[in-house]
C-alpha cells in the first residue's frame, strides 16, 4: 500500500500501518470543518475547552509510596519517599481530593488497589489523581517483590474500562526512574524572559513522569525526590490558579534549573534532570477554587 494519497482516497481515512488494507475503513461519522465565517470557528463556547470541575467531589488521589523492597528484586531502600508521600497528601488534600493511601504495595496489591478504584462509582467526580513513588524502568513500575508494565496499571482506568470517568481527567503523577542514563547538563547563557459523542478510550489521561525515557529520577534523602519537591510546591503555589500545563511546565522549570545532583558516587555528581509531561487531555483542567 502507498504512503502517497491519491484523487480517490480525498474522503477516506487511511492508517499509517504496514500490512493494514486501506478497503472498508471508511469516513469518520462526523466531519467537522470550518465554516465559511471565520469569526464563528474562532469563537467556540466558553466552557467547550475547560473540563466540567462542579461536581459534588473533586475526585479521589491515591498514593502508593513503596520504600522496601525484596532482596531479590535487587532494589534498594528508598530513603526520602516518606517526606514525598507527606507533601503528596497535604498538597491534593488541601485542593480537595479525597486521599487513599498504601504503603509498601506488592505488584499484587498495586493491582489489586488499582483494580477495585477503577470500579468504584466515580459518577459524583471531576477527576481522577494517582501518585506514584518507586524504582522504575522503562515501562514499568516497582513493586515490593518486583515490577508491573505501567500500562497495565494506568490502563485500568480507560474509557471501555472505567467507564464513570469517561471524559474526564485522570491524572497520574510517576516518581521512578525510567533507566540509567544520566545527564550532565550543559552550559547555556542567560536568556530573558453536552450531545454524547465518541471519545477515545485513550482520551482525558496526564502522565507526568519525573525524568525524561531512559534516564534516573533523582531523590533527596531527607527532602524528598526533586520532581515531587517541585510538584508539590508548583501546585500549592498556583494550583488554584494556573491551568494544569501551566502547573507542570513551572514544574519543569524547577527541576531543571533548581536542582544538581550531589553524589559520594563517582561519576554521580553535577547531574540534571528534566520531567516529561505526555497529555492526552482535551481541555484545560483548572482546580476549583
């Protein structure tokens, strides 16, 4: 099958697969294109790209805080992640959520935990949070006596699967690292300053990662990890106020230019870090007031 269109394809809506036959997939059931007033298309309705937050409870935030780990899992104690998992639970208490809290989970218990929030009633919920605090790899997350795909984790809560936070923001917030490259930075100069329609199941999810793909997550041993330092001091600043990217990019900032590693390690020292925010969210979420 060609990459390249042709007239008869105009109207049809191919996939960027190998092996995919392009018969039979069709036109999308609803086609929206501009009007010939560009003053309607540049004025939508105010509330089209903000998410619905006045529901009677903001959400629940669960907190899974794993410090111990199996000796053979080869994971080492997580000294710093109680001070996180404190700031966690004031910071999205004092917005509203209602909290859950699990210490040192099993890949069983992570399940389990995940499992049974995902079938709860969310009906009467704006959103959905779930912080993370664990060694990590790739894909994966620790638990006490070894890893889970983090897939199988967050996609507990999609659309066909949690089916009362349809179209709403699930956000999930993952300390852990995501390999073992380190970065050494690099000097820069200073620069100035409501019909029911389709969703994908995908649709509506947050993930902000401490520290980009392939690279360690950096945590204090007495003040915390420095992603959760920097989220949890962005939120309590402005997560009353700013919309959520907006948050996360503060967030980014922080990381980035406030923190360099200091290690008795060799090789370990003067280290950067930058988080990776991945947003399918559909609208600006704002934290009620």
């Amino acid at each position: 099958m060609s990459d390249c269109a042709t007239e008869t394809d105009t109207m049809s809506d191919l996939v960027d697969a190998k092996g995919i036959a392009a018969q039979g997939l069709g036109s999308p059931s609803v086609q929206r294109f501009t009007t010939e007033n560009p003053e309607v298309d540049a004025k939508p309705p105010a509330d089209m790209y903000t998410y619905k937050m006045n529901y009677p409870s903001l959400g629940q935030c669960v907190i899974i805080n794993n410090k111990n780990f199996d000796k053979h899992t080869g994971m080492s104690f997580r000294n710093g992640t109680d001070v996180d998992a404190g700031h966690a639970i004031k910071v999205f208490s004092s917005l509203g959520y209602k909290v859950k809290f699990a210490n040192d989970q099993t890949v069983q218990q992570i399940q389990q935990l995940l499992y049974k929030v995902s079938q709860d009633d969310h009906s009467q919920s704006a959103s959905f949070v779930c912080v993370m605090l664990s060694h990590g790899d790739e894909g994966v997350f620790y638990g006490t006596d070894g890893n889970v795909e983090l897939k199988k984790l967050t996609g507990l809560f999609r659309g066909d699967r949690c089916k009362t936070l349809v179209g709403k923001p699930k956000l999930f917030f993952i300390q852990a690292c995501r390999g073992n490259d380190l970065d050494g930075g690099i000097e820069t100069d200073s620069v100035a300053d409501d019909s029911p329609e389709r969703i994908p199941v995908e649709a509506d999810f947050l993930y902000a990662y401490s520290t980009a793909p392939g690279y360690y997550s950096w945590r204090n041993t007495q003040k915390g990890s420095w992603f959760v330092q920097a989220l949890c001091e962005m939120l309590q600043r402005y997560g009353k106020q700013l919309e959520i990217m907006q948050i996360m990019t503060r967030v980014n900032h922080m990381v980035a230019l406030d923190f360099e590693s200091m290690s008795n390690m060799p090789g370990f020292t003067a280290k950067k870090q930058i988080p990776c925010i991945v947003s399918m969210l559909t609208k600006d979420l704002y934290f009620p007031h």
